[in-house]
C-alpha cells in the first residue's frame, strides 16, 4: 500500500513539472503595433524562431493594436505575470527604468540617425544592465521614426501651437508638466483615442511619426505636417527575467540571434516606411509645411528652453549630460572626416 501511495505522489509530482515546464514555455507578448504591420510580422517570425529552439509545448504569443491595454499597463500586466514581453517604446520603458529617456525625450538633441545609433551603441550595456538589474531583459532596440507635428490647421512657429489642444501620451506626466510650463496646452489621452479626439474636437494637434499618422488615418484630421524632426520615437522588445530563464539555453541563443537581425531590419525598414509615409500621405491630402532656418532657429532655442526642465525629471541628470558630451564630441571627429 506505502509502495503504491509512493508511485502515485511520484507520478503527480511529474504531472506538475511537466504542466510548469509547458507554462514557462509559452512567451505572451504585447505590443501597441497593428496587427499585420512590420512590427508584428518580425515579432512572429523570432517568436517561430525561438519555439523551434524551444521544442514542443513552446507557444509564443503576440496581442497587437494594443489589446493588452497602454503601455503602463503592459509593464505592469508583465510584473504581475500575465505576460511575460512586450514591444514598449520610451514611454513605457520609463515604467521599469527612467534611463532609456535618453534615447528620445531631449527635443532636438539627435540630429540625424547616425548620431542616435552611435548613442544608442555607447550606452546600451549600461542601459540593459539597469534593466536587468529590474527584472527584465531587452532583447533588442529599435526605433519608429522622427516625430512630426500634425495639426489641424496651418502653423510654423512654436507660438502657433500654444492655441492647440495637443495629444499627450497617457502616463507620462513629466511630459504634462513641462508643456503647461511651456505655455501648451496638453490632453492626456491613450494611442488608441487620437482619432476620436480629432473628430470631436478634444484635440487639435498631434505629434506622430509619419508611419503611424497612415495607419492611424488621422492625417485625414490634422492634415498639416510641420517638416522637422522633433524627437525620434525609440523603443525596445524586453521580456522578464523570470521567463528568459525559464528557457533552455539553445532556446535562449536562438532568441537572442533572432532579436539581433529582427532589430536591424526594423530600424532600417521603420525609416523607410515613414519616408514612404509622408509621400503616400501627400498624394492624400497632406500638407508639408517647410521650415526655414530661421523657423528652425525658433524651435531650437524653445527646445533648449526646456532642458533645465527635463533634466533630472524626465532624464536622469547624469545621463542628460552625458549624452550632450559625447555627441560634441561624435560632431567634432565626424567634421574633422575627409569629405
């Protein structure tokens, strides 16, 4: 009787590693991104990868548009298990560790592509050290264009945008507060509220990159395009300690070679796509507004204006000054380069 109450506590005992093991098996996913958009595709396409590698029972999961809810709630939808990834821009990137700010919350800053890879590549250990040290790992970073500003009527200078009522990201307050400072007129809303506060009128102005402004077809809305680079919207795939380490280690390599060429081919097909954007939105429509130097003079001094204000309280101080140091010091060898 004792040998067969062993075999059964034995038998058990393996139903529940075997149900453990199917569990951590399966990598749940959130993201903002549109289902059928190059996001999504290339985040399936690692997904196969890694549950080849994985092995049976292996799932990997992907909700799109934002079925998870913002991107505060995915963080916290990830700490409390109930997924174990997520595509996050800055934004909620910020929700686990303020640094990654610096990759996209210093207006005007990054003055082209280059200079954002090269700042990207100087301080990503640093960065995904502070986030493993949260619990999570970054799997890659990636970036999904240059913000534009489209509004609903016509405008040039940052005075003609303190009239508007301008979408805010919902759960960045910082951004709030800095705004209103400015003499703006924020209206915190989620992604998913843009164009039904377009239509009724809750808002009037929206800063987007272009990509997102066609999918999103609340260009139709706003259908002036101030032409400058504002900020480029950075963000990055991580999932939770607590699921990267419940893989195999061939599944884990896998995943990693499949983040490394998932993320180069989104950084580069992300670009094109916005430039394709404006011009497929143009032919729609869309009004580009050029800006002069003097106009873009204007902005500059604006956005310089509010560093002291972003300093420290929407990017860790030392890092804001970091990244001004060495992107004086990336401007200096790149002007001493034979052309």
């Amino acid at each position: 009787m004792l040998l067969i109450r062993k075999m059964w506590l034995t038998a058990a005992l393996l139903v529940c590693v075997s149900v453990q093991a199917q569990e951590s098996a399966k990598v749940r996913l959130g993201t903002l991104a549109p289902r059928g958009t190059s996001w999504h595709k290339s985040l399936l396409e690692m997904g196969e990868k890694w549950r080849a590698a994985q092995g049976p029972g292996s799932a990997f999961i992907v909700y799109t548009d934002g079925s998870q809810g913002g991107e505060a709630d995915m963080v916290r939808r990830m700490r409390v298990g109930q997924l174990n990834a997520a595509l996050l821009s800055v934004v909620g990137l910020s929700e686990i560790d303020d640094s990654a700010s610096v990759l996209q919350k210093m207006p005007m800053v990054f003055r082209s592509w280059d200079e954002l890879d090269f700042l990207r590549e100087k301080l990503r250990p640093r960065l995904e050290q502070r986030f493993f040290d949260k619990g999570f790992v970054v799997l890659f970073w990636g970036d999904a264009g240059w913000v534009r500003f489209f509004s609903k009527e016509a405008a040039l200078h940052p005075a003609d945008y303190r009239r508007m009522k301008v979408f805010t990201w919902a759960g960045d307050n910082p951004q709030v507060d800095i705004m209103k400072a400015l003499g703006y007129q924020p209206v915190v809303l989620e992604i998913s509220d843009i164009l039904p506060g377009l239509q009724t009128g809750m808002i009037n102005m929206v800063p987007s990159t272009p990509f997102y402004a066609l999918v999103g077809q609340f260009y139709g809305h706003a259908p002036y395009m101030l032409d400058m680079n504002w900020v480029p919207i950075v963000g990055a795939v991580v999932i939770t300690r607590k699921a990267w380490e419940g893989m195999t280690p061939a599944a884990q390599k896998a995943l990693r070679e499949a983040a490394d060429v998932a993320g180069t081919q989104l950084r580069a097909i992300s670009r094109r796509e916005n430039e394709e954007a404006v011009e497929a939105m143009k032919k729609r429509g869309l009004k580009v507004q050029p800006i002069t130097p003097e106009i873009e003079a204007e902005w500059r001094a604006m956005a310089e204006r509010a560093y002291p204000l972003i300093r420290g309280k929407m990017v860790p101080a030392e890092l804001f000054d970091e990244v001004q140091q060495l992107l004086q010091e990336y401007r200096a060898g790149q002007a001493r380069v034979p052309r």
